[in-house]
C-alpha cells in the first residue's frame, strides 16, 4: 500500500510534461536570469532535486522552511567558476531564535572581469573598461507551526548592473515542508521563487544626443534624449518535490528525492537525486537535472561530502564538492564549506 501511495505521489509530480512541450519556449524571456542558478554544492550533487531535503544553509534558496531543520547556527560559503568565464558566489547564515523560529540572511553574486570598451573606430579599445554584475540579498524567517509542518518567507533585493546602466527589484520566496509517517518518515516541500516586480534597465548609457529636426533653425546635434528601455519579469519558479529515506540505519543512509519544477520563462521539468552517508560523516550524492525538458543541455550531477568536529569546540565544519555536466557549455565544478555551531 505504501508502494502505491509514492508512486502516485511521484505521478501527481508531472504537472503537464507533455502538453508543455507544444507551447511556445519562454526561454530568454525573464530578466535576473542569474536567480535560476542552483546553490550548495549537496544540492547540486543530487541533481537539484532538494525543495523537500533543504537540510542546511542553502535551504534559504531552495526552501525557506527548510532552515528549521538546521540543528543549530550555521554559516555557509560557496564558489562556482560558472560558465563563460564569470564567477557565481554565495553566502549563507543561519540563526536559531530559540524555540521552533530561525533567521536566516543569503547574498548571490555573479560577477565577470572588467572587458575592453571597443567601438568600430577603435576594435582594439577605446582605453576604457566595463564589467557586468548581478546581487541577489534575502532576508529570511522560518517557523515550524507543528513537529511535522514547517512554513519559510523570504523577502530579497535584486539588482543587475552593465556599465552605467541597473536595474532593480524586490521579491518574495514561500516554502513549506510536511514530514509524513510513509517511508520512513517521507517528507513533501514546495517552493514559490521570485514573485516579484519586474526590472527595467536605467542609465547615463541610454542618454542619447542627436538632431530632432534639421528644418528647423536652431535644432542641432546636441539635443539629448533618454532611451527607455523595456522591463522584464523575474524569472518564477514553482518547485514541489518529495523525499525518503529508503535505508535508515546507525551506520548508514540512503535518501532518494524528486522535484518537479514549473518555471515561468522555460518547459517544465523533473530533478531526481540521491544521497548515501556513512555515519553522517561522508556522503557520496547523484543526480540527473532537467529530465524531459526540451533542448536541454547535459544534466548529470555527482558530489562528495565530508563532515568533521573542530577541534577544541563543538562546532562542526562541513566540505562538500559537486560537478554538473553542462553539455556544450563543457561543466561547472563547486566548492561550499559551512561551519555549524
């Protein structure tokens, strides 16, 4: 009987995998895209199928309910040589408050090196620099209504910057946990990411001069105009997934999870992931990203973590590496370290 309720809830999962694949892509079609980027390198490892695990830090991004299941205070680091050469960064810091209410404070930056500013007179450069950048900062408030029911918010300032020209934002993130008494304890999130307003590009860069009419005497080159550019949503993502131990023993764990996700600016989607620990001390991770989602660009995922008390306290320090296979965009590679104490 258990058997037959997860494969159902497993089914109930596929939100219209089919019939998405006629309608017409959303893809470059959000603003913010940097927001899409997945964080943690356990997360990562299995495949980002992680809105119902959301274990530690990173659950700030994944499942803002999920920091109530940190265990104690937790500060998280994480860098990613992301693709074309820029760097994706983030940073984490959990807080109890006591009781069943935890604080939690993110920052996501991308960020590339300064490039040449070239015109058509001067290919080789005009001796100055532009750099592009985009900031993500949440605050975050969790709460666990019941032993089984957990609920998280997320407030967050977005900002894109080219040059000159920014753009800004504010959003919201919801997500939910409820651990059931199926397999183990299986446990259901869901997630609403980037509901928000959009973003529009502003800047001394759309500041143009040219001559409105030449007929007319006094009109010359120097008349300034401002080029409105168009605004952009941000890039919705609703996530729902589940999560089980299949093996639960002292010395070992197996957990398998899958997530589905329905984005506003792409096909849906299926994340599957798995993770086995040793004593809560080493743990390998696999996963697969963006099953059944069209023009998708390789999707396997590994990961390895180890977990060790420092000395001379009971703080406890965690290392955790993923690789994700990125098809023509070659691989990303990513290292957290997080500190709990």
């Amino acid at each position: 009987m258990k058997k037959t309720i997860f494969i159902i809830l497993i089914i109930a999962l596929l939100p219209g995998l089919a019939l998405s694949q006629k309608n017409v892509s959303k893809v470059g079609t959000a603003a913010a895209a940097f927001l899409e980027i997945p964080v943690g390198s356990p997360a990562v490892g299995m495949g980002g199928a992680f809105v119902s695990v959301a274990n530690d830090a990173t659950a700030l991004y994944w499942n803002a309910s999920g920091i109530t299941s940190v265990p104690t205070n937790e500060v998280l680091v994480m860098h990613n040589q992301w693709i074309a050469g820029t760097r994706f960064n983030f940073a984490a810091a959990v807080l109890k408050l006591g009781g069943t209410r935890t604080l939690g404070l993110s920052i996501t930056t991308l960020s590339m090196d300064d490039m040449k500013v070239r015109t058509i007179d001067k290919p080789e450069g005009t001796g100055e620099y532009y750099s592009a950048g985009d900031l993500a900062v949440g605050l975050s408030y969790a709460w666990e209504l019941t032993d089984r029911f957990a609920i998280g918010f997320t407030g967050k300032f977005i900002q894109q910057k080219i040059w000159h020209m920014s753009a800004n934002a504010v959003a919201i993130d919801v997500g939910t946990k409820f651990r059931t008494d199926l397999l183990n304890g299986m446990v259901i999130g869901a997630a609403i990411s980037n509901f928000g307003t959009s973003m529009q590009l502003a800047g001394r860069d759309a500041r143009r001069f040219s001559r409105i009419d030449e007929t007319k005497l006094g009109s010359n080159g120097q008349i300034p105009q401002n080029i409105e550019m168009d605004s952009w949503d941000l890039p919705l993502m609703l996530q729902i997934g589940v999560s089980s131990d299949l093996i639960k023993t002292e010395a070992y764990r197996w957990t398998f999870a899958i997530d589905a996700l329905h984005p506003s600016a792409n096909y849906e989607s299926i994340n599957v992931g798995t993770e086995l620990a040793f004593n809560e001390y080493f743990f390998l991770r696999g996963g697969y990203q963006s099953l059944f989602l069209q023009d998708a660009e390789g999707g396997l995922c590994l990961g390895v973590g180890l977990t060790s008390k420092m000395l001379f306290s009971n703080s406890v320090i965690k290392f955790d590496y993923a690789y994700r296979d990125m098809g023509l965009l070659e691989n990303t590679q990513l290292f957290s370290v997080s500190v709990g104490f």
